[in-house]
C-alpha cells in the first residue's frame, strides 16, 4: 500500500429533489442559483482534488426515480471538478433513498420483498450510473444489508441503517440488526489478515454515537442507529480507522476508543445541499470535507486532517468557521497522547520561548516536535489553556493557527 496520503471527500445528504438548495433571497425575493456550478467553479479555483467521494446517504429526498436519475448529472459534475474517478465513488444509503409509497403498496408482502421494493428506484438507477464491479456486489436492499467496497490502498464497509424504517414507523430509527453484526463481524474476520495495512473505512447514515445539539429542543432526535455499541465493538477488533456518516445535517467530530485504547474517528459530515430551515442559521449551513489520511508506520492508526468549507448565502463557498458552521475549517488527528504528555510537550517547547520574551505561532513548534500537528484540536487548545496560566501567556487567533505571545 502506498504511504501517501489518500484524499476522500465526503458530501452526504444530499436531498436531491424539490429539498435541495436551489434559491436564495435578497429581502422577500427570491433568485434561483446553480448550486453545482458555484461549487464547480469553487472546486477549480482552489485546485481541491479528491481520490476518492463518499456519501453516507440521502442521495434522494423521496427516493423517486426522477431524483436518482438527477443524481447521474449530479455526480458528473462533481467527480470531474474534483478529478475523482468514477470508479471511485462509494456510496451507503439513508432513510430518504427509501420510496415510501413503494413500500406502502408491498405492506403485505414479506420483508425481505417490502424491503426491495423500497429501494428499487435506489438499486435501479445506481447500478446504471455506477455500473462498477465495487458498486454491485451484494446489495444494501437484501441480507445482510451491507457492501465491501475495496482497492489497493482502502477498505469500505458500507451499511444500511435504515432497513427497518418505513412511513408507519414512529419514531423513525436507524438501525443495525444483531444478525447483520454477526455477518459483519463473520465478514471482517475472514479480511482482516489480508486488510490490516489498508485504510478501513465505515460508511453509514444514522449516528452511532448520541451527540448534543442546540436544535434538540426544537426537534427531539430519537434517530441514532440501534445496537451502535455492537457496530462499533466489531470494527474496533478489526481496527478499523473512520466510521463516517450523516443523517444529522450538523457535523461532528469524535474519537471513539475501545479497552485496547485505540482510536475509532466518528466523523458526521451536516449536509452539502439540504434546504436548511433557518433555525439552523448561525449553527450549521451546508458543507464538503476532504479527509487527507495515511497509516502512521509507527502505530497503523490513521493520521491526518479534515479541511471543511461551508456554503454561506450570498457569499459561495468558504473556508468553514466553527462559530458559523459547527465545525473547525480544519480538524487533525493521529496523535492520541495524554493529556499531561501533551502539556509536557507544549510546556518543554514554549517555557525558553517565552523566557527570552519572544512569540511564536503554534505552526514552527511542529517542525521541532512533529507530532502535535496531529495532535487533536481540542486536545491542543485544553492544553494550551492551562499553559497559559501557568507560564503567563495569550493566546491569539492569527489566520488558522495561533500565535502565543507573553503577558
């Protein structure tokens, strides 16, 4: 496996149909955009390229056909602005790839037919859009409910967590059945020799992890994907590296570790082009992410970064701001220190700085100590806080880093 970073752009829910952005408004009037184009341009200006696009779910918002057969101009305009090969294109599917009414009309058919139907306009127009042999194996519409998708340098689970849910449902859920774990776990065991130096990827839609939201109060969330704590369990004896997943139209960033310690990053990545409802404003827009990852030769973790840009209307696209969008414009990962191991780095690095009363920007302490670059941001930040009362220091945000400066 090669050791270069590998460059996966994740863009989920799409809610492609009469929900995706389409219109902006300058006071009460509205004006139709070309989403795709503003992203196309943006994509070419700053030479953003991916060597591979994930999407966790929600191609669709109704799972007709019409809005798969969108999909097809969809995805060409993406992949060719990013330079990602078709070939390459990995997808999972969401509760709103399901036709309901398809599947009200087989209430009294079996599950398995019920099911099928469902998803036959998903199955149906994929398959003719990503008519490669990754995408048609096995099928995320019949037992057990997931795919491999597999090169050279990654290895992809991708899930169906939204098996169970139809229109009578209530609450909607997202689920992983404990038979569809046990084939999962059956399915890893029988790779694992052959994949351990491969990048291990898990693509669902609904969230196995319970994240806090401002919006919960408004819109109780009793969504997240049933016997999670199994899914994670099996892909932490497999030591997978990402499970990667929407459904939340707000993202998150979160290191999941099992009893060995070894780190599972959790990654929702919001929305690319749902029409937000205006609650949101101020808490999450739209978004795309590019996760640049290899193995560190040193631990077989993942290490890298996430770069997050954000749609703010009237504006494009734009480098993300955690205070508009939820997230950090970038996010790194593959150091998994303590926390009194990264105080002592920092503190060991900073104290002769600040003793000669000069500055630095947190960047030059990486090329004498490389691995706090990815150190996690939260982990830096907490750490840097407590330094500053200790040593007597400010911290000033300069650009997207920051600069430690004396009192």
């Amino acid at each position: 496996m090669s050791t270069k970073p590998k460059r996966i752009a994740v863009l989920s829910d799409l809610h492609l149909g009469n929900a995706r952005r389409e219109m902006e408004y300058t006071g009460d009037t509205p004006s139709r955009i070309n989403y795709l184009d503003i992203f196309s341009e943006f994509a070419r200006k700053e030479e953003i390229t991916a060597d591979y696009i994930v999407i966790p779910g929600d191609i669709s918002d109704k799972g007709k056909d019409e809005e798969f057969r969108e999909f097809d101009d969809f995805i060409s305009v993406v992949s060719s602005s990013l330079e990602t090969p078709r070939e390459n294109i990995i997808i999972s599917p969401g509760n709103h790839d399901k036709n309901w009414a398809y599947g009200e009309q087989l209430k009294d058919r079996n599950f398995e037919e019920r099911l099928a139907g469902s998803y036959k306009p998903y199955l149906t127009e994929l398959s003719k859009i990503l008519n490669t042999a990754n995408q048609c194996r096995n099928s995320h519409a019949s037992d057990p409910y997931f795919k491999v998708w597999e090169d050279d340098c990654i290895y992809c689970i991708t899930f169906n967590s939204a098996v169970e849910d139809f229109r009578e449902t209530q609450p909607h859920y997202g689920t992983a059945q404990y038979s569809a774990i046990k084939k999962l776990e059956q399915q890893l065991n029988q790779d694992n020799e052959r994949i351990k130096d491969k990048l291990k990827l898990f693509i669902c839609h609904h969230h196995p992890i319970q994240y806090s939201s401002p919006l919960n109060d408004l819109y109780p969330d009793f969504s997240i994907m049933g016997n999670a704590e199994g899914v994670l369990s099996a892909l932490h004896d497999s030591a997978f590296d990402f499970v990667i997943h929407g459904h939340k139209h707000i993202p998150n960033f979160h290191i999941n570790a099992n009893h060995h310690m070894r780190p599972l990053i959790c990654f929702c990545a919001g929305s690319f082009s749902a029409n937000l409802p205006h609650e949101y404003q101020g808490i999450s827009t739209n978004l795309f992410h590019i996760i640049e990852t290899s193995k560190a030769p040193s631990s077989n973790t993942a290490k890298g970064k996430i770069y997050s840009w954000a749609y703010l209307v009237g504006h494009g696209w734009h480098t993300a701001k955690e205070n508009i969008t939820g997230i950090d414009p970038m996010l790194t990962f593959g150091n998994f220190a303590s926390s009194s191991d990264i105080e002592k780095r920092l503190r060991d690095l900073l104290s002769p700085i600040l003793d000669s009363g000069k500055h630095s920007l947190l960047k030059e302490l990486y090329k004498i100590d490389p691995d706090l670059e990815f150190t996690p941001n939260k982990s830096k930040r907490f750490a840097l806080e407590k330094l500053s009362k200790e040593l007597g220091f400010q911290i000033i945000p300069h650009d997207d880093d920051f600069l430690i400066i004396g009192d």
